[in-house]
C-alpha cells in the first residue's frame, strides 16, 4: 500500500474531521467536537497561525489518518486512523512526525498526550508499545496523561 506522509494543508481540515469520525474506536462526530469547542474553523486559524501543527496520510489522494501536536504546550493533541487503515504502521509513522516536531523543531522538554485509560482500547498498547508512559494524572473524563519517554 503506498501512502504518503506529509505536513496538512489548510484546506485539508474538513478531511481531519472526517477521518475522526470514521476511527474504528472512539469516533467523535464534527457535532460533538464542536460541543467541546473544537472547530474546522477553530483547528484552521490555530494550523494557518503556526499554533498547531499536523501531519496526514494520504493513499490515492485520500486522507486516511492524521496527528496534529500543539508547539507550545508539548502536546500531541490527537493522532487518528480511519477505519480499515489501522496495523499498517500508520498510527506510529504520523506519531514519530509528531513527536519529532515537538522535540526539534518545537524545543518541548515534556511531550504528552491523553488517552483512554482503558487497557481493553487498542491506544492503551499502542501508546506504551511506542514509549509512552502513565504520569498517574487523569482528566475529569478518566483519560489519562501519557509521558514521551526518549
């Protein structure tokens, strides 16, 4: 399968929230992520003014899953693959682009990211099988915070 790797396009955003509603586990609809005050319009300002940066994976001209990180807080804020995509290596690719960002270009001293803490949820391995580490904090959502362990 030829996939390509690269740095999302503003105009790429509607796409971003497609494929998170189209994850195999914890979907969250355009609807519901605008209740939680995240935006296509919101998610465009924060990429088009360097807030934010994201990476996609494109196969046939099709975004199929994406991480975007935020520059001053060290956080990976969301890292998704559509469904029918996942265990192909896409999930780690986009992540290391992440966390590569956030280490030199982005100077961050501490990388995290929430996740369920569910060990049933495939992200409870896949995110310790990639270095990640439990800090013990949880969100008032039960996530937990995950520490990037180099």
């Amino acid at each position: 399968m030829q996939v390509q790797l690269r740095p999302t396009r503003a105009d790429e955003v509607g796409e971003l929230f497609r494929v998170r509603a189209s994850t195999a586990e914890n979907a969250i609809s355009t609807e519901r992520l605008a209740e939680l005050g995240i935006t296509p319009e919101a998610v465009r300002a924060s990429l088009l003014a360097g807030e934010i940066h994201s990476w996609v994976a494109v196969h046939e001209a099709q975004v199929v899953g994406f991480c975007s990180a935020q520059n001053s807080s060290g956080e990976v804020l969301v890292l998704a693959v559509q469904a029918g995509f996942e265990g192909r290596g896409l999930g780690r690719a986009l992540l290391a682009c992440a966390v590569q960002h956030l280490r030199a270009v982005a100077n961050c001293q501490r990388i995290w990211l929430m996740a369920g803490a569910d060990p049933a949820l495939r992200s409870h391995g896949f995110y310790r099988a990639q270095g990640w580490q439990a800090s013990g904090r949880h969100d008032q959502h039960g996530d937990e915070e995950l520490l990037w362990q180099a």
